[in-house]
C-alpha cells in the first residue's frame, strides 16, 4: 500500500507503452533505487499531454515528436530525452485484399485507398489524437491525402479508441489500421487477433519515444527533481537494459529498442540520420534553452 | 487463419475456469483489488450519507415552494453519466482548479469525493420517499407529545430505517459499479487507486481476459449480495 512517507511523480504516459507491461518492470527497478512512488496513468500521447499543461502531471512519456516540440516551444516541458525507438507497422488481414505486403508505406497506403473506394478493404483508424494517430495522418498527408477528406469517406473508420480495441476492430472488419509493434505482438501472441504484419520498415514508419519533465516554474508544486531521477534512470545502463530485455522471454523479441547508445556511438549512420529527421528539434533533442542546468543528461 | 471465432466458447470456458482458480486461490491481487473497491466505495457511500440524509429527510418531511422540482431535479440527477461527473471534478480537482491546490487528484480520496457526490442524488431521491411515506400523523402524534423539531425527524426517520437502507445499499452499489470517476479521477494506479472497475477495463485493454473475467465476476457477486440484502429488506418491510 503507497503511503505519503515517499515523494510522489505522476507520469502521463501513452497507452502502447503502458499495456505492453514494460512500465510495470521498470516501476519495479525504478522504485528498488530511489524512494519514490511512480504513478503512471495510461492514456493517450495528446491526452497526457494534456494532464502535464495543466501540472496534473510531473512527467510525460510520448510518441509524436511535433506534438512534443510545441510543449517545449510552449514553456511546458524541460530535459526532453528520446529513450526508445521501434517501428509502426501496417497490420491487415492475411489475404491482403490490396496485396500491399512489402510495399513501402507510401504505395501500400495508396493502393488502400485505390482498393478501398472499390469496396473491397476497409482502414481503421485510431482517431483519438494520440501518438500513433498522428503518425497516421503523417503517412496520408505524406501522400498528399487530407485526412479530413478521407473520413468523409465510407471505407475510413474512426475507432476512437486506444490500440489494443482498435486491434480488435480490424481484426472483426478484417480491415487494415496502423499498429506500434509492441501491442501488436503482444495482442497477435496471446491469440486475440490473426491480423499480419505487412508493412514495417522504412523511415516513414520510424517510432521515437521520448521522455520529458514539466517546467516547474509554470507549475511550481510538481516534482521536477523526481521527473529528472526517472529520467536519468531511463537513459541509464539499467534502464536501457530493461527496455532492450522486455519482451525477449515473450516474444523472442525486443518490442522497443533503447537509442541512448544508437545516438551516441552513432554505429548505424542511416538510422540515427532518421531519428534526427524525425525527432529532434533544430538539430537537438533537447535545444539547450530547456536543458535547464542539467548538462549532464546531453554530453 | 487460425479458427478464433469457432474456439470462442472454448475460450470463454477456458477464461471462467482460470478466473475461478484465482477467486479460490485467494490471488493476493485480486484480494487486494477487491478490498480497495470495498473501502473506496464503502467510505464513499458513509461520506454521501453526512449530506444525503438531513437532506432526503429535510425535503421528505417539509412543504415549500418548489419542493416537487426540487424533487425531479434529484430524479433526474439520478442517470448522471460518470464520466461527466468524473470530468466536472477533475476540472475542480486539477492543479488549476478550485481546490487543486489540496492535490487529491489521483488518490483515493479524489476517487471517494467523486463516487459521493454521484451516488447523492439516489440517496436523496430514496431518502426522501421513504421519509414522504411515513403517516404523516407520527410527526403530528409527536408533535403533540411535545417533540421538539429535530426529535419528530428522529422519530420519522425511526419509521423509515428500511427505506434509508435501502438508498445507502443502492447508492453503494453504484459507486462500487461505476468506472468513469474511478478512472478519471484514481488514475488506476497499481497498488493505490486500482479498484474493481479500473482494472478489468485495463487488463481488457492489455488482452489479459483471464483476470478480466475473475475480476468481473467478483463484481458480480458483490453488486448481487448487496441486491439481495436489498430485496430482503424489501420482503420485511
């Protein structure tokens, strides 16, 4: 039972993070070294950004970099990291009505609609705002498709609900949607879905997690110095260590892949050149304007 | 594909099987799952019950202007969605709001706060029937033996102890039910704020059904017992 003998650090965190378990293990590591209560509440990337504007939150855990670069630009968020990367997929039924297995995303997006105002497959999409829904309307207007337009239309279905629902429904539409991997194998392992894999790799489908504080001067009563303990526990040995382990015993597989050490020691040039596309801001993941003194995390 | 619609009752079956195996096993989570919803919403229903009862018996007992609108608006509270409720008191309960600055949000006390304000108007609307139908001649009988105000409302309320029982069981059934304010306004944090409700839409979302199921049963259970004892003190009455 949590008492109030231990500080406290609410962290707003994204639902495929949270239901995959990985914030459960590295509550448990987490909490052994600091004497700190970790309160995750598990909801979507513009939701629990939401919770940290208003301070309801010390912490955020998010999926969508332009969404994290205005809370920076804003004045809400300080100490960003970026802790973990996979890749989204394009999840469908195994008989590929728009035969799109190993397409890019850009072509298998394509013939989804082509096929898809035939009448012959459907697309779900997220339609709450969160992490993986941004990405998603990335990809359509990627290929120069509003997303306003698309939803006029009767193959486009708006689940407004998080991923593993979402699953669900384009598992019983036998339809196509945009997954992050780690729901996906963990729904696709424990026999809940029979949906396929068909597009997963490139740079478009690129999925960076980041980590960031809450600028205490905006909201002076949230706990900043525990956001920062967490913070530099992720980006630790230990903790990248946790996120490249989770999985592995389950799945045979790491659901994220920790990118402390990736952008460090830049060992494979192509993908830290997407990562920096992708998720940092005017050339840094933390401009030093929101460092915040703590130099340390950005040596 | 694999066959997941033709091993549905299968699954189904499987599900309850595992679910019993945890209620019997006395799977310390689950236990301390079902506690917490117990004392949240029961702490929560004794909190309704400081406001809801000289309030049921006030608009029960008086005649004023306005007492049969009163008494609709009640009614109608009755049906208040929770997540509506739930979003009205953390917008009070937020750091920016009224009394944020108490930071109850995301503890249990945020999620007792939330379940009696919503379970008030059932105990009102239950309180003050049950106060209504009392003879009207007891409060004049006392009265008349020279009871003072608050002793006539002692002795109404002496009167219609079943029907006030009644609206505490209810209104305690709705709290331990409801998952919007629990969500809302706990968080859902493991060891903390996680009751009943909270966690089957979780493991729900997580794809654990096994505990899903044991946990809705439990529920079930709970919410029946409590609906019996109600349906007992009905048959006495």
């Amino acid at each position: 039972m949590q008492t109030f003998s231990r500080d406290r650090l609410v962290v707003s965190t994204t639902t495929s993070l949270f239901d995959t378990g990985l914030l459960d293990e590295i509550e448990t590591h987490f909490e052994k070294t600091y004497p700190i209560n970790l309160n995750f509440i598990s909801v979507g990337t513009g939701l629990a950004i939401t919770f940290a504007e208003r301070g309801d939150a010390d912490m955020i855990l998010v999926h969508a970099p332009s969404k994290e670069f205005q809370f920076l630009a804003e004045g809400y968020g300080l100490c960003r990291k970026i802790i973990a990367y996979n890749f989204f997929t394009i999840v469908g039924p195994e008989t590929d009505p728009a035969e799109i297995e190993g397409l890019s995303s850009e072509e298998a997006l394509t013939k989804i609609i082509e096929v898809g105002r035939n009448g012959e497959a459907k697309w779900i999409s997220r339609g709450d705002d969160s992490g993986t829904h941004t990405k998603e309307k990335e990809l359509w207007t990627a290929i120069s498709f509003d997303i306003t337009m698309l939803q006029a239309e009767n193959w486009y279905i708006e689940a407004g609900a998080g991923m593993g629902k979402t699953l669900q429904i384009t598992e019983e539409h036998s339809a196509y949607t945009l997954a992050d991997m780690g729901t996906y194998l963990k729904y696709y392992h424990e026999n809940l879905i029979t949906l396929k894999v068909l597009v997963s790799q490139g740079q478009p489908l690129l999925n960076v997690y980041s980590a960031i504080a809450v600028n205490k001067t905006l909201h002076p009563s949230t706990n900043f110095d525990g956001a920062v303990s967490l913070i530099k526990f992720l980006v630790s040995e230990e903790g990248q260590q946790i996120i490249n382990n989770y999985g592995q015993e389950m799945y045979g597989r790491s659901l994220l892949y920790p990118a402390v050490e990736l952008l460090e020691e830049e060992t494979d040039q192509m993908l830290i050149r997407w990562i920096r596309e992708y998720a940092f801001l005017n050339g840094y993941e933390c401009p030093p304007q929101y460092h915040d003194g703590h130099h340390e995390l950005y040596n | 594909m694999r066959p997941i619609g033709e091993n549905m009752f299968g699954e189904i079956l499987e599900g309850l099987r595992k679910a019993i195996e945890l209620i019997i096993s006395v799977d310390p989570t689950v236990v301390q799952i079902t506690l917490r919803s117990i004392y949240i919403s029961g702490t929560a229903t004794l909190l309704s019950v400081l406001w809801s009862l000289p309030f049921g018996i006030t608009i029960g007992l008086r005649r004023f202007p306005g007492k049969n609108f009163v008494k609709s608006i009640f009614n109608a509270l009755i049906g208040v969605p929770t997540v509506a409720l739930g979003l009205v008191v953390y917008l009070i309960l937020s750091k920016q709001g009224l009394l944020g600055s108490l930071h109850l949000l995301y503890s249990p006390l945020a999620i007792m706060f939330g379940q009696a304000l919503l379970i008030t108007p059932i105990m009102v609307s239950f309180i003050a029937s049950a106060v209504e139908a009392v003879d009207p001649q007891i409060i004049d009988l006392a009265k008349t033996l020279g009871a003072s105000e608050l002793e006539a409302s002692v002795a109404v309320l002496n009167e219609s102890k079943d029907g006030v029982l009644l609206a505490i069981i209810s209104g305690f059934n709705r709290a331990i039910a409801e998952l919007g304010i629990a969500l809302m306004l706990g968080g859902s944090i493991v060891g903390w704020t996680r009751v009943l409700t909270t966690t089957i839409a979780l493991e729900t979302g997580r794809g654990n059904l096994t505990i899903a199921i044991a946990l809705s049963i439990i529920l079930l259970l709970i919410v029946s017992a409590v609906s019996t004892l109600t349906n007992l003190i009905r048959r006495r009455r």
